[in-house]
C-alpha cells in the first residue's frame, strides 16, 4: 500500500484501465468540438464579411463575443459543478455551446450571429474546467499530466478540422453549412449521458456511498475496501457555503499562490493569442513574404501539439511546476529570437518551440491548476483561472495591433510578447508546495508495486 497518496484522491495510486482510457476518449471529444466551435469563425469570417457587408471593427466585435462568453461560463457554469457535480454540468455545457452553433447557421443579422457566438463562448468556458477537473479527479497519479494534456490537445485537432471545413465546404455550400456541422454533438448527447461518469472524488465529498460504489469498482478494482472508508480519509476541508468556494480560493493560505496562477494563466493566453492573431503581419513586417503566412502558422500548431504532450510526459516524470518553469522561460528566449532574422531551419525551430511552449502550454497549466486545489474547490479554481487568463487573451490581439500601429522597430515588438513569458515563469517559480507538503498520509486504492 502507497501511503503516500494526497487525502482525497481517490485514485491515486490505482493502475491504468480500459475505464480510465473511456473517459479520456470521451472528455477528448469534448475538447474536439472545442476547437472546431472556436476556431470556425476565423475560418469563415472573409466569407461572412463579404455577405454581410461588415467593417473590420464588427468582425472584431463578434469575435470578441466568444471570448467574453468563455469568461462568464467559466466564472458561473465553470465553478457551478462543486456543487451539482461535474458531469451534470459538462452536459449542461453540451446542450448550450451545440445549440448555440447550430443557431449560428440560421442567423439573419449582426445582433443575432454575435449572440449565439457569446452563448457558444459561455457553453465552452463553463466546459473546459469541468472537463479538467474530471479527468483530473478520475485518472491514475502516474498518468495524470499526459491523460490531461493529451485530451486538451484535441483542441489543436477541432481546431484543423475547422480550418479544413471552411476551406472546403464553405465555397460550395456557404458559410452557414459549417455551423450546421457545429450541431454534430447535440447528436452524441445521449452517447455522453450513458458513458460520461460522475466524478469519484465528488460523488465521496457529497457521502453518496452508493453511486460511487460502482465507480470505485470499475475504475480501482483492486481495492478492497469502499468509498465510506476512502471518505473516512479525505480531505479535511471546511464544508463551506456553495457561493463561498470562490472565496475558499484565497483561504487557508491560498490566496497568493491563486494570484498567480491567475498571473500564470493571463501571460499565456496573451501570448497564445496574441501569436496567432498577429504572427504573419508581424513576420512580414520583418521581412519575410506574407504568403508564407500560413505555413508559420501551421509550423506554429504543430510545435503545439508536439508541446502539449510532450509537456505531460515530462510533467509526470518531474512535476508540473519545474515543467512550467521551464516551457515559459523557452517562450521568452523563442519569441524574442524571432524578431532578428534567421535561417529559414533556425525560424522553424523558433517557431516550433513558441508553438510548443505556449499553445503547447496551455495543457499543462490548466492539468497544474487542477492539480494546486483540493476536489472540493477544484472545478472553481480553474474556472476562475482560466476565466482570469482570459483577459489575456482578449489583451494580446490588442496589444499586437498597438505595436503595428506606432511602428515600432520589429524586434522591439517581439520582445514585448517574449516579456509575458518570463513573467509567467516567475509566477510559476513563486507559487509554494504547500498543499503537497500539507497532504496527510492516507489509504489509496491499490497496491503500491516498487
């Protein structure tokens, strides 16, 4: 027996199964629809600006909305599952963002494409956390960071199968046959009811013994005792008020080390977005052919993808914090480097490990964030993580065209997008152990094998 499992995990020393892998296929799906849902509107919009007559401004503006609405439904429906549970919510979050897709095939006007887009933005933000959360809560310890990393990276896949769909589909059929596309997983809805679990770790906080019986059996099945006796040595937490998890977060000595995170998670969605918003003005603007545009961008994601899990590999080898540390210090050196010229291998590899170290890297620290707060409060902490970091990303594709605009000396404008990188390292580096020293010796769920 491993007794050295964090109070509350229920699964912490448990062996890998066919039920842990369900879940990660499921959850990965999720984050699939994720992406293509985010990433259609930019494939589109040429499209849409040209049907709708729209100023650059409006395009903006109801690209914006999704974002916004990514903040409120991770500050509402992303913390909401504390209380009602995590798959209850997850689904919840499916109904909303399919159907407010699906509607944008049906839209007449401005008004009506930017209020779906915003609910669309609200079902995704309320998703992502509780989909961390869960497969967090219901993954082997040993595979943790690459189980999480290798569902969010699915976000990389929707967001390929967007751009495919646009390029393909939207000169034949119009722009509108995308968003119909959009409504697939309204489709899955009853595929997810009967396959998506409650989360362990939840159902035990709540004593409901008897639904968490069964999970325990399939996902633990060498263990031989059950959940009242794992509740017996759970976390020790005070049963706050539901509308208090969120002030839970800055208590029992939490509260700097929340701050930044929140530092953690702006800096990088600043960067993430900021990257993808301005690289091809920004490396025209340095001298290289603007129609190499979308071969920096593709080289970018693919760095992504290659980041993101080999960020989870090294996270459970090492730990999550020295892996942050280190890919935002690689983001600062990458992106300021691509500011001066370089050899068309050198570009690629700068490229490839900006991609990595910050698109890549948004896998690792929503899996960290997870990781940093006990069951109780962990879907509202990285809910309001991530809808902190959100302000980052609205932040980068502004600050982008605020560099362009005051004609900055190019390399200037890349150090500026490096600075977040070395901040968020900082932040990373500054945030205590303290849960993990705090954790208190207890019985996990299967035997410890040396």
């Amino acid at each position: 027996m491993d007794h050295n499992a964090a109070a509350g995990d229920a699964l912490y020393g448990t062996r890998l199964n066919s039920r842990h892998l369900m879940v990660m296929f499921w959850c990965s799906m999720l984050m699939l629809f994720d992406g293509y849902d985010l990433v259609i509107y930019g494939s589109i919009l040429p499209q849409l600006m040209h049907d709708w007559q729209l100023s650059p401004v409006t395009a903006g503006f109801i690209g914006s909305s999704a974002l916004f609405g990514m903040m409120v439904g991770a500050l509402t429906l992303g913390s909401s599952s504390d209380r009602f549970g995590r798959r209850r919510i997850i689904l919840l979050c499916l109904v909303v963002f399919g159907v407010a897709a699906f509607g944008n095939a049906f839209c007449t006007n401005t008004t009506e494409f930017t209020l779906c887009r915003f609910m669309t933005g609200v079902g995704l933000g309320g998703m992502v956390p509780n989909i961390v959360a869960l497969m967090t809560e219901m993954s082997p310890r040993s595979k943790r960071n690459i189980m999480v990393t290798i569902m969010l990276s699915f976000f990389s896949v929707g967001g390929v199968i967007a751009a495919l769909s646009g390029k393909a589909i939207t000169p034949a059929f119009g722009w509108r046959a995308n968003f119909l596309i959009a409504g697939i997983p309204l489709l899955f809805f009853p595929v997810f009811f009967k396959w998506l679990p409650e989360s362990l770790s939840f159902l035990i906080a709540q004593k409901r013994f008897a639904q968490a019986d069964p999970i325990l059996r399939n996902y633990a099945p060498d263990f031989e005792g059950n959940a009242a006796s794992l509740a017996i040595t759970g976390e020790k937490e005070p049963d706050a008020h539901p509308r208090m998890r969120a002030f839970d977060l800055f208590a029992h000595g939490r509260a700097l080390d929340t701050f930044l995170l929140w530092i953690a998670f702006g800096m990088c969605m600043l960067m993430v977005y900021g990257l993808n918003t301005w690289l091809p003005k920004l490396m025209a603007a340095n001298g290289y052919s603007l129609g190499s545009s979308l071969t920096f961008l593709i080289t970018l994601n693919v760095g992504a993808v290659a980041g993101g899990l080999f960020s989870g590999w090294l996270a459970d080898r090492h730990g999550g914090k020295p892996t942050l540390v280190l890919y935002f210090a690689i983001a600062a050196v990458s992106i300021g480097l691509l500011g001066y010229r370089q050899s068309p291998f050198v570009l690629n590899l700068l490229l490839m490990a900006a991609g990595a170290t910050t698109i890549g890297t948004l896998c690792i620290v929503h899996a960290f964030a997870a990781q940093l707060y006990p069951a109780s409060i962990r879907s509202t902490g990285v809910g309001w993580a991530a809808a902190a970091g959100r302000f980052g990303a609205v932040a980068g594709p502004a600050l982008g065209g605020y560099l362009l605009s005051q004609q900055f000396p190019i390399t200037f404008n890349f150090l500026v997008f490096a600075v977040p990188g070395a901040v968020a390292a900082i932040a990373v580096l500054l945030i205590s152990n303290r849960r993990a020293r705090a954790e208190p010796h207890v019985r996990t769920l299967a035997p410890h094998v040396e």
